[in-house]
C-alpha cells in the first residue's frame, strides 16, 4: 500500500512520518519530500504460515510519502 501524509506547515507531518518509519530525517530538509517503508507484522500470519506451510511468505508494508507543505494562504 502507498500513502502520503499532507497538511499544513508546522502541523507534524514529519514527526508522524519518523515514527511510523523509524526513519531518520535531518531537520535541514525542511520542504522536501522523504520516502519511508513501514513493515506491519502480524503473529496470525506467522501462524497461518506454520499449519501450511506455504511456499512464501510476504508481511505487509505500507509505503509512506511525507509530502512537503505548501503555504499557501487564501
């Protein structure tokens, strides 16, 4: 799955990204885009793995975008 995470400057959208990522962004890259991957494990599917044991097994990711804010003013 991908998703970005939008919205306002100075709203936590990076500190968001960090913790879902565990990735670490440098502060100087303020208004740029970061990439992340977090991995979602799951013990159900460990265990559905062991009774079949299939030939592969894939655990959930979900891609992260953190999308530099725009501060645009109406």
């Amino acid at each position: 799955m991908k998703t970005g995470i939008i919205g306002l400057p100075q709203v936590g959208k990076t500190s968001l990204f960090k913790i879902l990522t565990k990735a670490h962004v440098d502060a100087g890259g303020y208004g740029k885009e970061h990439l992340g991957v977090a991995k979602v494990p799951d013990a159900r599917l460990d265990q559905l793995a062991a009774l079949y044991n299939p030939k592969k097994l894939m655990h959930v990711s979900v891609e992260f975008v953190d999308v530099a804010a725009s501060a645009r003013r109406r």
